[in-house]
C-alpha cells in the first residue's frame, strides 16, 4: 500500500476505526479512532487489557492476522473488540477496530440463560438423586437383615424337611421286616413330600438368584394363555383344598394367545396362587381372572385375606419381603414373578381387591416376549 | 397476595437476588402450590407484560426470569423427595425452550408424592425414548410452549405409544390450550400444573 494511498483511506470518513502503530506507538489515525480514545502519538499498549498486549503483539509480528481483545475505549470499562492487522512498509502496521456489538452480547446471553436453566436442573437432579440414594442406602441395609433372617428362615425349613425324612427313614429301619404296605406307604409319602419341598425351596432360591444374574432365558411363542392358566390351577387344587380354599377361574377371554414362555407363565401364575392361599382363610375363594385387549392379556388373582398396606405395595415385589405375620414363606415368589413377568414385557402390580384382600394385576403384551435375557 | 407478587416482581426486576428469595420464602411457607402459582408464575406474567406495553427490555424481562429460575433451584436441596413413590418423567419436547413452567409442573407433580423426574429442555427424542424404557414411568409428561413444535409432539407422542404402550402420556402447556389431547395423540391435556397434579392422581399405583 502506498503511503498517499494509505493517508486517503485514513481521510476517508469510514466509521470504522483505523490506526497506524509502529514500534507500539500510534503514529496516525482515522477520526473514528480518534474519537474512541483520543490523539495520536500515544503507546497502544495502556489502551488494552494486560493479556491483551500479548495477543496484539503476536498478531502484529505474524501480520496479515486479526484477534480478539479488551480495550479501554474513552473510558476505564474495558470492551470487547476485533482487530485486524495489516503489514505496511518500514515496520509499520494498520489496526482496523470492529465492535464485536450487539450480536456477540445476544449470543452470550442466549448461552448464559441456557447455562442458567442447566444449573436449575442439575441442582434438581441433584437433589432428587441424592434422596434416591439415601433411599437405596437404607434399603441396602434393611435387605442386609433380610438376607440373614431369610438364611435362618430357610436352613429351619430344610431342617424340618430333612427331619421328616430322618424320622420316616427311622421308622422303616427300625421296623425291620414287620413293617405293613400301609406303614411303608405312608412312611414313603412323607419322604416324597419332605423332598418334594426341598426341592421346591432350592427352586425358588436359584430362580431368584439366576433372574438377578439376568440368566433366565425365555423360550417364548404363542402360548394358550387358558391352557396355562387351567394347568397350573389343577397343580394347587391340592393345596387349596386341604386349606378349604376355592379357587375359581373367570375366563372372559377373547383371544387367549399370547407370545410367552409357557413353564415360566404357569410359574408366575403359580407364585401368585401360593400367595394368595397363603393369606386365605377356611371358606375363602381365590378368583383368577383372565381378560384381554388387542396388545395385551391380563390376569388378575384376587384373594379374601388382610391385603396389602399401601407401604408395602411397591416392596412386596422385592426380595426376601414378606406380608406380617405369615410364616411359611422366603420373600421370593413374588420378586421371581415380577422378573419373570418383565422379561416377558410385562407389569405387575398389586392393589386393593374389594370389599377385602389384595390384587394382583399382570399385563402381559399379545407379542411383545423378549428372549434374551435382562440385562 | 398481590403484595408478594409485587414485591417478587420488584425484586426480579431490579436482578435483587437477595430480596427475591426472602419473598420466595415467605411464599414457600404457605406452600409450594402458592409460591409457584400464586406468586412466581404470575409476577412473570406480569413481567411479560411490562416488555409487551415497551415498559422494560428483553434484557429486563430475561435476568427476572433467570432470576426466578435460580431463586426456585434453591429450593431443591431442601425439597423432600418422594423417590419411592410412583415414577414419572416430565419433558419438553425437542427444540422446545420455554422450561421454567414444565419444570414448575414437574415440581408440583413431585411435591405430590410422585417420584419425578425432570428431563428439561432441548432433549434429542431418541434420548427420551431411551431414558423412559429404562425407568419405566407411570407416565410421561410433555410440555410444549410453542404451536410450532407441535408437530413434534405429535412425533414423540407415536414413538412413546410403540417404545413404551402402557406408559400413560401427558401434554400440557401453553400450545395445546386449543387442541384436544386426543387429536395429538395423549391420554390426557393439563390446562394448568394444579390441573395435572388432580388429574394424574388417578393413576398413583
């Protein structure tokens, strides 16, 4: 650029503030930089923020270059402004000023109310998290004690199983070659039924612990939902009828296919029926329900006992947690239930039956059956 | 009342942090319910207004709003949370930015015994997706402030039905006043938070 051509542009009465510096000095300038700070002949240097020299400095010696700075700009506030950096001859260098303005302060504002609602959110999250986790501390401990009562609970259920088997074998033993074919058959049905338990028990205890370990895979396809129901029914009629329990099936189902693993529906319906017979009373009915839309079926057993405390209504569903006062049970059936019953995509829930008793509401999706398992 | 509305709406007004929350306090003493809608909510409106007659700036009525937002945030550590209540998400939908009265609902809706979560604004749908099959709500609320996100509400409102069909879903906001929750799609519309928190009461398992 040549010098004269450099002065008109200066002369020019372009809005835009332009100065020429040499060794940090302002050797000239247009009256839009003047106006801004003042009279040439001045160092540059006071008018920017300390950082700032360093960032000129670097644009100057590395010209054509632009940067961002603070300056002080008729006044002690400092302002963010642009500036553009040109060689020109024998060390001299132009500086043109643009105001990073309006557009630059909106942006920063849009952001900072964006950041400000972020806070309020995270304060929020926060918060609820952190009773979440006192929640799950007190839980862990109440299951800590669980764990230990169900440990006694079911090495004093094994125990008795075995000592049936103990006292059944002493009685064959003992009997030596005398013993009747009715002695020996009834000595024989205590055996099979004290096994029969155990085996029941150490069923319940690996389901829970193989749905925990999410090992449990689902051999789903369309499955009677009727058929299942009636099977497992026809299984605890025994049980039922020795308590004087009915139980009685409301069939109102449309279309009873359901994709589904049928031995584990048959064991969630199972489960659902052992609680309920457990909480029945001589001359009580258990009524299981069965009624269907397009998407899902729905099952609902429904018992005449004492229910369920609206506290306890989330929790039965967890381990080793049992309704008050019932002995008999390891807090399991209903926590394997609802594993089973979400790998299938399903809900489970549990309510008031009316006038008394609990509810027990599983959907389960027509075709929704997941076959791997829980993550 | 009104004289803590006036008095709220001064202090946001002038960006009086300190003063702001004394009043707030007061509020919150008679309940969450009164100080969000009886005196937060409406010294915003009255904000709004301030900008509609050429009475303040958008800058004004912008530091008032992120004032109140942060004089509510305080609040949180000494809410008590209902974390084993029933679950519920409350969002905006995507693109949406109008939060602060989603996140008042969702408040209300907690302070109701809900364990709520709050999921804000500008969420990516496929983010929501995933995050409500992984909690598995009772129900999903959506709040949409602009009539031209609703398209967008019609969208999350049909992948929700397919990712999670028996989760219950909401709509509130200002948006939907004039649309009927079926035509979109939801279970239900909220007019207003105290309506939700009445309406969705019926679903509390």
């Amino acid at each position: 650029m040549t010098r004269k051509l450099l002065e008109q542009l200066l002369d020019s009465h372009v809005s835009i503030p332009m100065l020429v510096v040499r060794d940090g000095v302002i050797v000239s300038q247009n009256a839009a930089a003047q106006a801004l700070h003042g009279e040439a002949g001045r160092p540059i240097g006071p008018l920017l923020d300390a950082r700032s020299r360093d960032k000129l400095a670097h644009a100057i010696a590395t010209a054509p270059a632009s940067c961002e700075v603070q300056a002080r700009l008729g006044g002690d506030d400092l302002v963010t402004v642009r500036i553009a950096v040109v060689a020109l001859e024998a060390g001299e260098h132009l500086l043109l000023v643009a105001s990073v303005g309006a557009e630059y302060s909106e942006r920063m504002a849009t952001q900072l109310l964006a950041a400000n609602d972020q806070l309020a959110n995270l304060t929020r999250e926060l918060s609820r998290r952190s009773a979440e986790l006192d929640a799950a501390r007190s839980r862990f401990e109440s299951l800590a004690d669980l764990r230990e009562h169900f440990i006694s609970m079911l090495a004093h259920d094994v125990r008795g199983a075995l000592q049936g088997i103990v006292l059944s074998a002493q009685v064959l033993e003992d009997s030596n070659v005398n013993v009747s074919p009715e002695q020996l058959r009834s000595a024989a049905g205590r055996i099979r039924r004290s096994g029969a338990r155990i085996a029941s028990l150490t069923d319940k205890v690996l389901d829970a612990a193989r749905s925990e370990a999410g090992a449990i895979v689902l051999d789903a396809h369309p499955t009677s939902l009727r058929g299942v129901t009636a099977e497992t029914v026809d299984t605890y009629a025994p049980i039922a009828a020795r308590a004087e329990v009915g139980i009685e099936v409301v069939d109102r189902l449309d279309n009873e296919i359901v994709t589904a693993d049928p031995v584990r529906l048959g064991q969630v319906i199972g489960n659902l029926l052992e609680n309920a017979l457990r909480y029945s009373r001589a001359g009580d009915v258990v009524t299981v329900e069965l009624t269907d839309a397009p998407e899902y079926l729905r099952i609902v057993v429904r018992d005449q006992g004492p229910g369920i405390a609206a506290d306890l209504r989330q929790r039965v569903f967890e381990r080793f947690v049992r309704g008050a006062g019932r002995p008999g049970s390891l807090g399991l059936g209903l926590y394997v239930a609802r594993q089973l019953v979400e790998l299938h995509g399903g809900h489970i829930h549990v309510e008031d039956a009316v006038p008394r008793g609990a509810k027990f509401v599983i959907e389960l999706p027509r075709s929704r059956g997941r076959t791997e398992p829980l993550a | 009342m009104s004289r803590l509305i006036d008095r709220f709406r001064t202090a946001i007004l002038s960006g009086d942090f300190p003063a702001a929350l004394a009043v707030a306090r007061e509020a919150r003493e008679l309940g969450l319910p009164v100080l969000y809608e009886q005196v937060a909510a409406p010294a915003l409106v009255q904000v709004g207004e301030l900008w509609q007659q050429g009475r303040i700036s958008v800058a004004d009525e912008h530091i008032a709003s992120a004032l109140t937002q942060s004089v509510l945030a305080s609040f949180y550590p000494s809410f008590v949370w209902a974390v084993t209540g029933p679950k519920g998400i409350v969002a905006c939908v995507p693109g949406e930015r109008h939060e602060l009265g989603a996140r008042m609902a969702a408040d209300l809706i907690a302070n109701d015994g809900w364990n709520l979560i709050y999921v804000g604004s500008d969420v990516p749908l496929e983010a929501l997706l995933t995050r409500v099959v992984h909690e598995d709500p009772v129900f999903v609320g959506l709040s949409v402030g602009m009539p031209e996100r609703l398209p967008a509400v019609r969208e999350a409102i049909a992948r929700l039905r397919v990712a999670a069909p028996h989760c219950k879903l909401v709509i509130g906001g200002r948006a939907v006043a004039t649309e009927g929750a079926l035509a979109l799609g939801a279970d239900l519309t909220a007019s207003s938070a105290s309506g939700a928190v009445e309406a969705i009461r019926r679903w509390k398992r």
